[in-house]
C-alpha cells in the first residue's frame, strides 16, 4: 500500500537530477525541531476521500526545494536559519509532492493524486493532521541529497 523505497528514491533522483542516498529516517513530527515545522501534503482518491498523507521536515524541504530550483545552498541554508520557507523552495518543493503522487498511487489499489499542500505552520485539517500524526502503515525515510544536505520524508497511508 506504500511506494517502495526505490520508487521513492528514483522520483528524487529524477527531479534534481543527481542521485540522493537514502535510509532509514525519524518520523516526521508535526511540531517540528526547533521551531522548523514540516511541509505537509494531502493526497485524495477520485472521490475526493483522503487516502495518504506525506510529511516532509523543514531541511529536507529546503534543501530539495533548492536543489531542483538550480539555488546555491545558501539559499537553502538561510530559509533554515530565518526558520521561513521562502516561496521559490515551497514551490519546488510542492512540485517534488505532486511528483510523488504517482508512486504513490501505482502501489495503492486506488487512484490518488495530490489535493493541496501545507506550508510549514499553515494550520492543517483536523484528518490530515490525525493521520500524519499516527504510527499506522507509513514509511520513514531519511534522504541525503548530494551538495545540500539531509532530512525526513513520511509517507502515510489511511488505507487499510
């Protein structure tokens, strides 16, 4: 019911366009570290029911924003240290969660793509927010992307 590693790891390398390592990672936790809150996106089916939910923390965000962006990682590094997700790597980074519907979607029974995205400390409904929260089926993942740095990915599936 969750992509595999590899299907996650290939959309990355894909998008940025180098090749990320990953592990495995901490659960992304909606109180963030240090004031960095996560990047959270909501995936639906076609009738529009909320079937997963991704976690992205606050440096993973930045950094893959940046990475597929072209931005010097002091880009990245000043969103990190002004503890603000400037708008061109929230962007990017919303682009690499749409992307991810698909593998997503290809290891679900159903349909999914991506509904909306939550900028970090945007106010989340009250089922996305339970859902990232549980420990139920998802996968944790730590990401290093060459050049730029490392952060966690949750992926969460409310299908049982």
């Amino acid at each position: 019911m969750l992509p595999t590693r590899k299907a996650i790891k290939d959309i990355f390398d894909g998008l940025l366009g180098r090749e990320v390592s990953m592990t495995d990672g901490d659960r992304v936790v909606l109180d963030g570290e240090r004031g960095l809150l996560p990047v959270v996106a909501s995936y639906v089916d076609d009738h529009n029911r909320l079937s997963s939910v991704a976690t992205m923390d606050f440096k993973l965000a930045a950094y893959s924003g940046a990475a597929l962006g072209l931005v010097p990682l002091g880009g990245a590094e000043a969103s990190i240290e002004d503890k603000e997700l400037f708008p061109n790597l929230f962007e990017n980074t919303c682009e690499l969660l749409n992307v991810l519907a698909s593998p997503i979607g290809d290891a679900s029974p159903v349909h999914q793509r991506l509904f909306e995205t939550f900028e970090p400390g945007r106010g989340l409904p009250a089922d996305v927010a339970q859902w990232a929260a549980t420990l139920g089926v998802r996968e944790d993942v730590k990401i290093d992307i060459p050049g730029y740095g490392a952060g966690n990915l949750s992926i969460i599936t409310t299908l049982a």
